[in-house]
C-alpha cells in the first residue's frame, strides 16, 4: 500500500462546476495534511494546509480532513480553466528515524471551458 | 521576498561530468531537502538537512552528494552523473516547527 494514494485521473470538470480530489494515507498518526498546485513544468505550490478534523475553506477552495477514515480532500467551487492543473497531497508520514512530508503521485484536473 | 532559488534551471550534461546545482533560501529555515521528480513516480526524496551540518538520506540517495555548510545554501552533487538521473529537481525549504514547505523553481537536468 502506498504511503498517499490519489487518483491519477484526469480529471475533466466542466467551468463552473465544483472539482474534488481525494487522498487516502497509512500513517494512523498523521498531523499534517497538505495540498500543492503543480502547473506542467512549475514548481509545487502550497494552496492549503489542514490539521483538524473537518473543514477548512480559503476562498474557492476547501480542505476537508477526516482522520478515522484517513481520508483528505479539496473542493474547488466555481471551477476555472486556470484551475487546470496537478493536485499533490502531502501527509506527514513516519518512517525510519524520520518523519517527512510524503507526496502522493497527483492528480491531473482539466477544466473544460 | 520570501524565496527559496535553485541554479541553473536548465542543464544539458554528459555521463561522468560533475556537476553541482546550488539551492538557497532566505527564510531561515531549519530543514531543507532535495527531490526529483519523474513521470508516474511523484516526488521523491533524494536527502534532506534538519540543520547545518545535519543531513540524512532520503528515498533514493544513490548517486547524489549533499553538504550543508551554511544554513541558507543545500547543493545537491552529482559526481559521475548517467542518463537514469535525468529528471526534473526541486530543493524545498520548511522550518523546523512545521512542515509546510516551500519549493524553489525547479532544474531541468538532462543527462546524455
């Protein structure tokens, strides 16, 4: 099993609408959840940070974190074509004599106009 | 402005040359890390640095040196680059009290 599993997609929503992504983790102890902005080429860019259970919302966006089930998402409401990107979730995961931020491998999201 | 820089973004080698890609960041952060990232695999992590003087293999070291003499600066070393280390390179900074962390812009290193 992977240490942060998400659905690779693509994911194709149309303008308007609302896009979720999802992520799963292993790490039953995990604090810190992530999501990152990847435009092809570019670096990753923090767009939301999460530690509670329930819902965070920053403009558009919403992370929603449910720790029993180890489960993480975004919500990105009145999608755009500038929203077309790949979505990285990270978890803290521990490992052998670190704890470290953990990627999972992404999910491409396309906005159809 | 807050930043974490990498040089070069763009390199163009051969098998068996050194080369080194400097990585620094100007917000004091404690911990620093390299990774590389390939089409399917994501983001691994290549070494990271809790601190000057402090720095620990990641996922996939083999291949690559570090140091971290300064605390700003985290050169990644590659002695005798080969075509398998082709990828896309992110240096990334955090402090130490939390993990949200900041990447820099990326290099681009082919290796023929």
């Amino acid at each position: 099993q992977k240490e942060v599993e998400q659905n690779s997609g693509p994911l194709s929503v149309p303008e308007g609408a609302i896009a979720s992504l999802n992520c799963t983790y292993s790490d039953r102890v995990s604090q810190s959840f992530f999501w990152y902005r990847q435009y092809s080429g570019k670096s990753p860019e923090l767009i939301m940070s999460i530690y509670s259970n329930g819902d965070k919302e920053d403009g558009r966006f919403t992370a929603q974190l449910n720790k029993a089930s180890q489960y993480v998402s975004l919500l990105i409401r009145d999608s755009q074509p500038s929203d077309s990107a790949t979505y990285l979730c990270a978890v803290n995961i521990r490992g052998f004599g670190n704890e470290k931020l953990t990627f999972g491998t992404g999910t491409r999201l396309t906005i159809i106009p | 402005e807050a930043q974490v820089t990498q040089n070069p973004r763009y390199l163009i080698t051969v098998t068996g040359k050194k080369l080194t890609v400097t990585c620094s960041q100007n917000m004091n952060h404690e911990y620093m890390s390299w990774y590389r990232q390939d089409p399917g695999l994501g983001l691994r992590q290549i070494y990271y640095s809790m601190n000057v003087e402090v720095t620990d293999k990641g996922d996939v070291p083999e291949g690559y040196k570090v140091s971290r003499k300064e605390k700003r600066n985290f050169p990644l070393i590659l002695e005798s680059p080969s075509p398998n280390q082709t990828s896309l390179y992110f240096c990334a900074s955090r402090p130490g009290w939390s993990y949200e962390q900041y990447f820099g812009p990326g290099t681009r290193l082919t290796v023929t």
